[in-house]
C-alpha cells in the first residue's frame, strides 16, 4: 500500500520538532508539505526552526547510514513542500509561547548554541532537500488537495489552526477534499496549559478552531482531536531524549541537537515541579496519523478510540479565551469526573441526539444531523509510543 500523504501544518517549537522528525521517519505516511503558522514563535522563525531541522537532519544522514535508511525522504526525487504561512490570529490579539519555548521557539538554540543554525540562504538558490514555497501556506494546502485524489490527504495541524481557516474560506469545495483533519488541540475535561481553561493552540487563534470546528458540524470533513486530555499523560523520561554530557562517545548531529534543545524545558518542568520527562503533545497526533494510514476516519486502528463530543470554542472570555465549551445536557458524563486510569483512557461517552431535530445542543437551528468533532479517548499507551519514536527518530534500541 502507498503511504498516506500528510500535510503538516506547524509552528515548530520543542514537541514539534519530535512529531517531525517521527513522521519523517515513518515509511507509513508521506509528508507532501509542511506550512508554517505563528504560534510558538513567530512565523519567519517557526520557518527558520524547520530549516534548522533539515540542516541537522542533512548532518544525520552523512554521518550514519543508519540514518539515511530511517530518513528516506530525503533521499527521495521528491521534495516535501515547504510554505510560510500566517503569523497572526483571524480573529483577537496575537499570543505566542516564548514563555515555555524561548524567544525563537527552540530553547533559544539560536543564541546558545549558533552551530545549529544553517548558513544563510541564496534565496534563489534551490534547497537540497526542500522545494521552498512562494506561496502563502493556505494556497499551498489548498494546492495539494487539488493535486490528489479526493479523501486521500490528512492535515496534520500542530499549532493553532489559522491557515487551515484560511484556506477553508479560500476554497471550501477543494478544502473538503481533505481526508480528514488530525489537530492537537483542545482540553475539554482537563485543565488547560496557557491559562486555567485554555489549551495554547485554543488561545492562540479560537477564532480559527471554531471556524474549523463549525465547518465540521455541517459535514463539510472530519476532524480528529487530540487534546490534553489524552496528550498529557504520554510522556518519554528526558533521560531518554537528552545524551550524558559527560560522555566520551561521540554524540550523533541529531541527538545534540535535540538534548540541547530540551536541556532549558527539563529545567522549566523541575520548577514547576512537574516529572522529569517530556509530554507528547504534537507526537501523539503524528502518531495517530501514522496507525490510520489508509484507514477510514471510523476506522480505529487496534488499541485507538475516538469518541464524538460536542463543544464550542470561547472566544472572547477574559478569563477563558479558547476555552472549549462542553455542552453536557442529556449525556451520562460527570462534570467532576477528571481521573484518568493507568491505560490513558479519556473519561468521555458518546452525545445523545437532540430531542429536537431542528435545533443543535446550542440551541442553533438546524436543516440536518450534526457531525461532530471526534476526540481520541484512548491510545496503545505511552510506553507503545515510546519505543516508536526512539527507534524511529534516534535508532535507538529500545
């Protein structure tokens, strides 16, 4: 079977760039194009963070066959697309998570350790493993969408979702081609990271994901979330992604890369008093995306679940911006219930139809039946996702 063609849309930042470098690793899925939003960081240096990747995955694949065989698409005649999207919301003032990130997104590598930064580009000059894109990233979604064949493209959204918003109000005939959307976003029964009821991509841009979340409701495609919920408990011990200092061994041009980069968050975790390890927010949407290549969006692969859920996005709250807004009224869920069990299941159940056909659960009148966004409630387990992404990024033997 032929991989799955994937667009990621992303604002690289620390747990981007894993989710990166794993789909890139995974022969499951091929990455045709990856677009760029604010988030993180800026835009220009979320841009500037993804050629830091491939100049550092360049190095990898020189020094180490190993690498070269894990990293094919480099290799490839094919370059994946890359396209400089929107560096502000749709909608309200602009945040960005320097707070955890650093200012450039990665840890302020920039800064501390500038051997990671790739020579200045001709911009006329082509890339050695990038087709640069001049377009906007929206055009360049909606350019892949037209190039294949309907339901075969998954967008993989690891930031806020304005270009996808974007690119949906552009062309909404030729967006719906899209197979379905796999975003990590959201926290619905779990406290959210950037303030007390917002998950970050929720805040950065609401005004987006309700957008997005609106056009799912009228059937328009499907989308797939991953919120805190289910993402915060996948965890890989820092021990396990940063290399001892004082090693002798000579250290690999990826994994010094990354440790260098996660060396400033293990310190920020340590403060908040949190566990020495790393949450895998973007690699378990990545990884999703990955277990159903070639599946339908009701398909769930072996140990996943999905369940519907129905909830609108604040987006002008004082306090709760980007919130999303569980409607509860006539399912069994109990509102207090946030325990999560040692298999990572979410704590949800399926929404009851309205007893009112005609109108939806916020009241909002209503010519057909809803779809609704499907939140993954439970994964084979962080330890599944572990050993996959170590083997897979680092070749590591786990």
């Amino acid at each position: 079977m032929a991989p799955q063609k994937i667009i990621i849309d992303t604002d690289p930042g620390v747990d981007d760039v894993l989710a990166i470098l794993m789909a890139l690793a995974s022969p499951e899925i091929d990455v045709s194009l990856i677009s760029i939003v604010f988030g993180n960081t800026h835009a220009p240096v979320a841009h500037s963070n993804l050629l830091k990747i491939y100049h550092i995955l360049a190095q990898e694949i020189t020094a180490s066959s190993d690498a070269a065989t894990r990293y094919t698409r480099l290799r490839g005649e094919t370059k994946t697309v890359l396209a400089m999207g929107e560096d502000g919301p749709v909608g309200g003032d602009k945040a960005v998570a320097a707070y955890f990130h650093g200012l450039d997104g990665l840890s302020n590598i920039s800064e501390t350790h500038p051997r990671f930064t790739p020579p200045v580009r001709d911009p006329n000059a082509e890339h050695e493993h990038l087709e640069i894109s001049p377009k906007p990233a929206y055009e360049a979604i909606l350019d892949v969408l037209r190039s294949e064949k309907s339901d075969t493209v998954t967008i993989v959204a690891l930031g806020p979702l304005t270009n996808l918003a974007h690119a949906l109000r552009t062309d909404p005939k030729t967006f719906s081609r899209v197979a379905n959307v796999v975003w990590m976003g959201g926290a619905l029964d779990h406290p959210g990271n950037t303030s007390a009821s917002a998950e970050f991509n929720c805040f950065a841009d609401p005004y987006a994901a309700e957008q997005i979340i609106s056009a799912v409701k009228q059937g328009a495609f499907d989308l797939i979330m991953c919120p805190l919920d289910i993402t915060t408990p996948h965890q890989i011990p820092f021990s396990d992604l940063i290399h001892d200092a004082d090693t002798s061994t000579p250290i690999d041009p990826l994994r010094d890369f990354i440790s260098a980069m996660l060396v400033r968050v293990r310190g920020l975790q340590a403060s908040f008093g949190l566990p020495d390890a790393m949450e895998m927010h973007d690699p378990v949407a990545v990884w999703y995306a990955i277990a159903h290549a070639g599946r339908s969006t009701l398909d769930s692969a072996p140990s996943w679940a999905t369940r519907p859920r129905e909830f609108k996005i604040e987006r002008r709250g004082e306090y709760t911006r980007g919130m999303c807004v569980v409607d509860r009224r006539g399912t069994d869920e109990q509102s207090g219930d946030r325990t999560q069990d040692k298999r990572l299941q979410a704590k949800v159940v399926p929404i009851l139809p309205p007893k009112d056909e005609n109108f939806d659960r916020m009241g909002n009148a209503t010519d057909r039946p809803q779809r609704l966004p499907l939140v993954v409630a439970s994964t084979p387990g962080s330890a599944t996702l572990r050993k996959m992404l170590l083997q897979r990024v680092f070749g590591a033997s786990v």
